[in-house]
C-alpha cells in the first residue's frame, strides 16, 4: 500500500516512464518545462531590475522546484521563505549544501512567531550555519518572549537568527501599518536583542493584489508596496534606513516586474518603479513569490500580465481523475470523477463558478475564462464533495447538443485547479512530465519523474 510518505525510489520505479493515463486517480501532474520557464523568466525579472529574490516553497512544498526557483548562479544568494517549520527543516540540507560551496542563503520563517516554534527554531538555527535562519515579527512580545527563551537556553556562540518586520500594506492579515507610531519602539526592542536577532529587514505581502483584473491593477500593487515601506523606513533610526533589505511581494504584483523592466519602457508606472528603485537602492530591495512556478486559474483571472506572458499554456499543475458515472439526460450533462474538494481545493475562483477547467476535452474547447462568459463552451468541475467532482457542461445554446463529449466511464480527465497551492496539498508527490521532452512519435505524457512534497508543520 502506497502512503504519503512513500519512498521516492519505489514510486519512481513505479511510474517513470508510465503513460499518464495509466496513473491512478487522482494524481497531481506537473510540468517540469513550465516550471522552468516560470523561473527563469522571474530570476530574469529581477537580474535586469537589479533587486534581489526570495523564493516560497509553501505552493509546491518540493526541493526540485525550490532548487529551480533561485537558479544555478552561485554569485546571487538562494533565499527562501517558509510557512512552516516543516518546510524549513526540508530546506536545511540544502541550505547547509549551498554555504558549503559558498553560496550565501537564507529561510526566513514567515508568520509572526507562536510560542510553541521555540524549541524547534532553535534546535533548527544550531543546526544551519550562523545567520541562514531568519524570524518573521510585528509585535513586541513575540520578540521579547523569543529573546528570553534563547537567554534561558545553552546557546552556540556565533547563533544568528534573522529578524524581519512584517509591515501591512493594505492585505490587513498580518503585519505592523508603515506609519504606525508603533514601529519605531518595536525596531528599539529588536535593535537592543541585536547579539543574537539582528535586525534584517522589512517584509510585505501584498494578498490583496489577487483581486485585481487588470496589469495596470498588479503593477500598481508593487509600487504601493514599496511605497509602504518607504513610509516605514521613514519613521526609523537613520542607521537602519540604509541597510534594510526590503521584501515586497506576491505573484501577481512580483510577476508583473516583467512588463517594467525595460529601458525603453517609458510608461508612468515603469518611470516610477526605477526610480523609487534609485531612491531606495536597487540592491536592497527583493522581490517575493510562491505560486508562480506552476499557476492557476486564480492568477489567470487577476489578468496580472497579458495573455501572451500568462495564459491556460502557463499552468503547470493539473489534477487527473477518472469519470466513474455519467449522466447525459441532466440539463446540462454531467458526469461523476474521482476528484472532489480534498483534490482540487475548496476555493472559488472569481472568473467563473467552479473548481476546475477541463483542459483536455476531446471535442468541445476549453473553457476559457480569459473571454467573456457569452463566448465560453466547454466542461468545468461545477460541484464538489469530499472525494468526488461533478463535471458540468458550461456555454453553448440552450439544447444545443454538438460540442458536448459523451464521456465513457473510466475516461481520464486533466483539469487545471482554481488554487495550485490548496490543490497540492492532498497529495504526497507530483507526477512530473515535461513538454520539452518526447518526440512527435508520442501521443500521449509519460511521466519522467516523482517529486515528493513536504508534508505537516
């Protein structure tokens, strides 16, 4: 029997080399080659913006795609950010690796501090070298607290441990506001743990940038963010105005850097963007990210880049199901999957009522939610329950019957998921193909290898 934590050599030895649809369901597919893509154009971003980047793993929770996420250049630091303990004690082989080589890295632990992380955060820190582990603050007494838990704990000399201030520029989930009158005390208090917590920077995540429609709306998003922190910086001692790293960021507003960064981009929201760079210092900043390695409809409907940079051909993640019953005689046809919400996630999407895409129909289109609802046709996961989806036949005329696939039971569909990062959480490993791979002669994906997600916090 095959568990979560199955050994990745068995699991390679069971599908690599496999057609897809041979693999049980539902079983999460991935992409290898828009994987890569999806790095390197935003390791591109930020090499030409001259800023610096810092990877979350908490989408995909897979070294393979972390090692793909900060590049093969050892001359740029490899600096990571985690949601949980888990995920950064996944991350400190390699961390560990990359100092070995000389490769500067950092994981910064990136919710503000629960008690019970203590004693895990410590033994993690004394394990990494000096200053690879960093903190995540935005109160007082979750630092203090901190401070007199090392105090009261044998400690290595040369422990380091990080300290970011989480800084609300508008998401209101976590966060000190820019012009608290707060902040200045808060940035005494650490300031005087400096021994063993220095202070590193300033930290914002700009959520709400998934409820923009437009790229005007996402780069918009990035230069109110650093705004924000600029507001910050301006209310702190001058000796740590000038060496604060600055960490803004989410997919939508880090990827939209890309339609800024030229130098003959003389639109006003580029114009802005180097120069708050020149003022803040290029160097200092970095750009933060998660969920653009494999994208979803999520990010499709924020329509943060145009359609030829981010589109259906993007998406690196699809979850493959079976159909297990059919029901032509429902109005519109619907057929059963082994899908439900602990596959595909529970979130909506805000382009289109369902939870997933069907992207490999056998007659009708995909449904596309980048037109609009008048123009679409084809077959969505309209309902969910725990372990089952219901597919629905979406658009077209009233009765009109062409274009609709009459699905057999044990037909295998691939359906692209509302929210990459909720999606793989049900799943122990990735199987991953790749589209740069394998000659015309193939009609069909074959799985080239297993990657294994971290599981637990």
């Amino acid at each position: 029997m095959l568990s979560p934590t199955a050994d990745v050599t068995h699991l390679r030895e069971l599908y690599v080399g496999k057609p897809i649809s041979s693999l049980p369901t539902p079983s999460a597919i991935v992409d290898r080659a828009k994987v890569r893509q999806n790095c390197a154009a935003m390791l591109n971003v930020c090499k030409e913006l001259g800023v610096g980047f810092r990877a979350h793993v908490k989408s995909h929770k897979t070294l393979e795609i972390a090692k793909l996420q900060v590049g093969h250049d050892t001359s740029r630091p490899a600096n990571f950010i985690v949601s949980t303990l888990a995920e950064a004690e996944r991350l400190a082989p390699l961390a560990t690796a990359y100092a070995s080589k000389g490769r500067k890295c950092n994981i910064l632990y990136g919710v503000p501090l629960p008690s019970s992380s203590f004693p895990r955060l410590l033994t993690l820190a004394s394990a990494l070298p000096p200053s690879t582990l960093s903190i995540l603050i935005d109160n007082p007494y979750s630092i203090t607290q901190f401070h007199a838990y090392l105090l009261s704990t044998p400690l290595p000399a040369n422990l380091r441990i990080g300290v970011f201030i989480k800084i609300d520029t508008g998401y209101a989930r976590a966060g000190i506001p820019p012009s608290s009158p707060l902040l200045p005390s808060l940035v005494d208090t650490i300031t005087s743990f400096a021994t063993h917590l220095p202070l590193l920077g300033l930290y914002s995540h700009y959520g709400h940038s998934y409820a923009g429609t437009t790229p005007t709306d996402a780069t918009s998003g990035l230069l109110a963010e650093l705004a924000g922190l600029e507001t910050a910086l301006s209310s702190l001692p001058a000796p740590s105005r000038s060496t604060l790293i600055l960490s803004v960021g989410a997919t939508p507003t880090a990827t939209s850097a890309q339609l800024l960064t030229s130098s003959t981009n003389t639109t006003p929201s580029s114009a802005a963007l180097h120069a708050m760079l020149t003022r803040l210092g290029h160097a200092r900043v970095e750009l933060h990210a998660g969920v653009y390695p494999l994208l979803d409809l999520q990010q499709l409907a924020t329509h943060a880049r145009p359609a030829s940079t981010l589109s259906y051909a993007s998406l690196a993640l699809r979850v493959l199901t079976e159909i297990t019953s059919t029901y032509p005689d429902r109005s519109p046809p619907e057929a059963l999957t082994t899908a439900g919400c602990l596959a595909m996630g529970r979130e909506p999407c805000r382009a289109y009522d369902g939870w997933g895409v069907v992207s490999n129909p056998k007659i009708s289109g995909v449904y596309d939610i980048s037109v609009s609802e008048g123009e679409r046709k084809g077959w969505v996961m309209g309902r969910v329950s725990q372990e089952h989806g219901v597919l629905m036949f979406r658009g077209g005329k009233e009765g009109e019957g062409e274009g609709r696939e009459e699905w057999q039971v044990g037909d295998k569909v691939l359906l692209w998921p509302n929210h990459a990062c909720v999606a793989g959480a049900g799943f122990g490993w990735y199987c991953v193909v790749d589209s740069d791979e394998g000659g015309e002669e193939e009609d069909e994906e074959r799985v080239v290898d297993v990657w294994v997600r971290g599981r637990g916090w």
